[in-house]
C-alpha cells in the first residue's frame, strides 16, 4: 500500500464524490481513461476494489467508503497548504468554495458581483443546494464557506447574521384574501399551502411558527424549487409561504401578492457559516468580512 500517490488519492476523492469518472475527468482536466487507470492503479496498491457497477451507475465498496474521508481530509488540507504559499508569495490571488441554500441564490449572485469585482484575481465555486446538503457540505468539509438561514445546534459551526431575511404569505391577485387586512392567523388554517420539501428552512420555519399557534397547516402540495411554489400560487392552487428575496419580480409585476397576516412577516436571518476549527483562507475570510461589512443591511 506504500506505494500509493497523492494523485491517485486526488483521483480518487473527485469520483468518489461525484460517483461519476466522467465529471471527475472535467474538474481534474483528465481523460475519463486516465482517470481510470489511477483508479485501477490505487486498487492494485490497496489490494481491494474501490468501487462496483450496477448497471450504469458506480457506486462505492466497504474499502471505497473507508478510504473516502481520508482522501476528503488530505485533498481539503493540501488545498489549505496551497492556500498559505499562495499568500505567503502575495500573488492576490486564490480559489473561494461557497455553498448557498436555494432560497439565498436569489441575492447572492449579486453580492458575488460586488465582490469579484474588488477581488477580480479570486476564483468562486458557488454550489447551490437544499438546507440539508449544504449542511453536509459543511459537515464533509467540502466548502469554506455556506449561506443559509438559522444554523441548526449540535455541529461545531461559526457562523454570524449579516442579512434580514423575512418570510411572507403569498397568494394570487385574485385570491379571496387577497384585499383584506389584519388577517387572523388561525384563518390559515381553512387555506391549502404550496410549500418546499423537508429539509428545506422555509419548510422549517413555517413548521415552527404554526406550531406556536397551534394551527396545523394544510399543505396540498410539496415542491422542491420557489419558482415551482410560485407558479402553483399563480395558478390558484392555494398559499404558500416564501422569502422575500425570491419574490421581487413577481411583486413588482403584480403576479403575486403578499397578504396582510397576523404575525407575519415571520422575519428571520440569512448567517454566513463555517467549520469552527477551519482555517480560513484569505479568499474565504475576505468575503466574509465583505458579507459582514459591506453587505449588511436590514438586519
């Protein structure tokens, strides 16, 4: 087993995340066949297979799953070691991976804008994906950085607000709430909701607060994207309970409408997060900073 290198374990960490030789042959500028023989090359040295096909899909063995962390580790600190030389020959310059929930890919974009363009040498990686994932992401040590609303207890997390975020009741033009004031909140409970999937921290969010009052949501519905919760609303097809931040176009053009509700808007925060012990790189700790800093408002 001595025998093994850092490439194959390189190799190896992008076709074990993936499951695919394929996108791991993109990322690391290699043919899909080389990618292949370094695979092949590290099951001779370990002695073990790595990874088995069923049909068209590759999944990974025992070993595979064993060996998967320690090549996560080893990848994520010689990123981090090339990271310190990087600084320590001032070159500017370095690679930023940011992980965001669904709902903040609705400003962020933005603010990735505004920043690149103070830092134009900075190369981002924006991985956009449900709360759970990118807890995940956070827990694997696979990004710097993640964007997403309260952070949940029992992870080792840093993280700090910087961004107002507050969740409203949606409904279309026509709806029959839709002209009233001072909306009781128990009326909701009469209502059918479009709402996101488990897992997701709307979903979460709108979970707790009829929980607190002690109405029990009618949710006809789950929906995996806003935009699909957004047309179904258009449709008539019942409420639905979103963030603010995704709704802008479809306020402005008068396709939706928010409804005056008791104890809404529900306002919560967006938090900017990282592993607790994760030495930031300068790349990371600059945007940050420039989330902290210049880009919060409305808090």
């Amino acid at each position: 087993m001595a025998n093994f290198t850092l490439r194959q374990l390189q190799v190896f960490e992008k076709v074990a995340s993936h499951l695919n030789y394929s996108r791991a042959a993109e990322e690391l500028y290699l043919s899909q066949p080389a990618v292949s023989m370094q695979i092949k090359q590290l099951e001779g040295h370990i002695g073990l297979p790595l990874f088995e096909q069923m049909g068209k899909k590759i999944y990974l063995t025992e070993a595979g799953r064993e060996l998967f962390p320690y090549a996560r580790n080893i990848a994520q600190q010689l990123s981090e070691m090339d990271a310190v030389f990087d600084e320590m020959k001032g070159l500017g310059q370095g690679k930023l991976t940011l992980s965001v929930v669904n709902t903040a890919n609705y400003f962020t974009p933005q603010l990735l804008a505004k920043f690149c363009q103070l830092h134009p040498n900075i190369n981002v990686i924006l991985q956009v994906a449900n709360r759970d994932a990118v807890l995940k992401q956070l827990s694997d040590n696979s990004t710097d950085l993640a964007i997403l609303g309260q952070p949940p207890e029992g992870l080792d997390l840093d993280f700090q607000s910087f961004l107002a975020n507050p969740l409203v009741v949606i409904a279309a033009p026509g709806h029959p709430l839709a002209t009233l004031q001072h909306i009781p909140f128990s009326r909701l409970s009469d209502e059918n909701f479009l709402s996101r999937e488990k897992g997701s921290g709307t979903r979460s969010a709108m979970e707790r607060v009829f929980a607190q009052h002690g109405v029990q949501p009618h949710i006809s519905m789950e929906m995996e994207t806003n935009e699909a919760i957004k047309q179904a609303v258009r449709a008539g097809m019942g409420l639905g309970i979103l963030s603010l931040h995704s709704l802008e176009l479809e306020l402005e053009t008068h396709r939706l409408v928010t409804l005056d509700v008791e104890h809404f808007p529900l306002m919560r925060h967006w938090f900017v997060a990282h592993r607790r012990n994760k030495r930031l790189s300068s790349a990371a700790l600059s945007f940050k900073n420039f989330l902290l800093n210049e880009a919060a408002y409305g808090k």
